[in-house]
C-alpha cells in the first residue's frame, strides 16, 4: 500500500499517490460504513412504517427548529412533492408541528413536538454511540482527517448548507 503521508507536497498533493485499488476499496468502506450508520435508526423506525426519508426531515427540522419547508427542501435536496409526503405524515402522527410564518403568511415553519424530540433522541442516540466507538477506535487525527475528507466531497451548494447549520443559520 502505498505512503499516504504528505510526500513533501502542499495539502492534498500526496493523495495523487492513491491507486484506482485504494479509491475502490474507500468507496466500497463509505458504502458499507454507511449500511452501519443508517442500520440502527432503520430498524428504529421500521416498526413505525417511516423510512430514511422520515429520519432526515426529522433530524434537520431538530438541528433549525423553525426552518421553512423551502430550506429544509434546499438542505436535503428532495423535490417538493417528496418531501410534502414525509411532512405530512410526520405532521399528522404529530412528530413535526407546521406554523404559519409571521413576517410571510405563505412560510410554514417546522418544529419538533415532545413526541418528535423523543424520536429524534432515540435515533440519534443510535448513530452517535456507533459514531463514538468508530472515532475513539480511529483516534483523533482519523477523526479530523475523516471530517475533512467529507466536507472536501461536499459541491458547494452542500457545503453552503452544511455552514449554514453548522453556524446556526439554517
């Protein structure tokens, strides 16, 4: 395998030493890491007939309580029709509460209710202690590399996204 380290160069210069083989092999990891982080929060909610779909209108709408449905559309880049029927189920089976806009009558603002802060507890709770066992494993130079490898992959309007709840503004 070859060296990974910096070989002299600036920033990413040593990742042009990667082979096609290590790209596969880190592509084929990224998908079965991700079967193993969904895994735990789909078996969650398959009892209660919701899918991955559920899962991310309720965990961005926990991460900007009161985000409008047009930035929530922006944040998991679904298409409207799509998204309204994840909301509206999560609205009817009383997990997300929909308010009119104050400023903008036409905005509906999207908050968690008791019941859907429960939810969102339980599957994050799942994913975060799979997250903690991975990075103490991997120790803390793995960590800040495996944050940067993913924001590196995001395009820019991700990123912009990504930024903006990072930093509260979503």
């Amino acid at each position: 395998m070859a060296d990974l380290r910096n070989m002299g160069g600036h920033g990413g210069e040593a990742l042009l030493y990667l082979t096609d083989e290590q790209l596969r092999q880190g592509i084929e990891a990224m998908f079965f890491a991700y079967r193993g982080f969904t895994a735990d929060p789909d078996r969650i909610l398959q009892g209660m007939s919701y899918g991955r779909a559920h899962h991310r209108a309720i965990h961005f709408v926990n991460c900007a309580p009161g985000t409008t449905v047009n930035n929530l559309l922006n944040i998991l880049g679904v298409t409207k029709q799509s998204l309204n029927r994840v909301l509206r189920t999560l609205i009817a089976d009383g997990l997300i509460e929909s308010r009119v806009g104050r400023a903008d009558k036409r905005e509906r603002h999207l908050y968690l209710t008791e019941q859907g802060r429960e939810l969102e507890q339980k599957l994050s709770d799942a994913q975060r202690a799979r997250m903690r066992a991975a990075y103490r494993e991997a120790g803390p130079d793995a960590v800040a590399g495996f944050r940067q490898v993913l924001e590196a992959m995001m395009d820019s309007e991700m990123r912009r996204n990504y930024v903006a709840l990072r930093e509260g503004r979503a």
